[in-house]
C-alpha cells in the first residue's frame, strides 16, 4: 500500500558529475523509473554538496507541480460552489434552522480546503 502511494508522487533528486555518488545516483533513479515511480535526475555542475537555493527551488517546483494543479482545481470548484450558494441565499449567513444552507457552506469547505472561498464559507458558517 505504501508503495502504491509512492508512485502517486514524484520524486527530485539534485547531483552532479562531480558528485562521487553520481553513478550510483542515476542508476537507482533508472531502477525507479522501472518501477513506475515518478523521479527525475536535476543535474547540477556540483560535487557533494548541497544545492543552492535556485536549484532546490528549481527541483521542488517540479516536485509539488501535481499538487499545486490539485490545489488549483479545489480552490476553482469550491468558490463555484460559494458563488452557487451567494446567488441563492445572499451573502449573509444561514439562519440556524437551515440545514440545506448550512450544508451547502460546508460542502464548500471540504471541497476547497484552505482556499478563500472555504474561509469565507467558514465566516458565514459562524
């Protein structure tokens, strides 16, 4: 199970060919690669060291790429969704008898966790 969640996440490996480890580095990437993980080799004129900022930076872009588009597609959904429940109910909160309302905030909040439209729906909620 847990390697089955492996594969759905990429892997960034930053070395260089001054690196001593450098074979050693590509070839475990490659049987990485036969095993259906997402990796890739960031190349760097670098020994043994660690990589400066640009090139760290560079590597967990690739890195969080999925789920930055993840994010994305969650904050989008979750304010058509408040968009949805403010063209009904108005901006105000739902009277506390009205679980429908309620419900559809919640929703929000859940669909796009962390986003502006799930903290606004959690304001409303109040």
């Amino acid at each position: 199970a847990r390697f089955a969640q492996l594969r759905t996440r990429r892997i960034g490996v930053i070395t260089g060919p001054a690196d001593f480890n450098y074979d050693e580095i590509v070839a475990a990437t490659k049987g990485m690669a036969v095993d259906d993980l997402q990796v890739r080799v960031f190349e760097h004129e670098m020994g043994h060291r660690l990589p400066t900022a640009e090139w760290f930076a560079q590597t967990l872009r690739w890195v969080d790429e999925p789920y930055r588009d993840a994010l994305a597609k969650e904050a989008a959904e979750a304010q058509r969704l408040l968009e949805g429940y403010t063209r009904k109910h108005g901006e105000a909160a739902p009277a506390p008898k009205d679980a429908r309302a309620r419900d559809e905030l919640v929703k929000v909040t859940r669909v796009g966790p962390w986003s502006p439209a799930a903290w606004r729906a959690a304001e409303m909620l109040r």
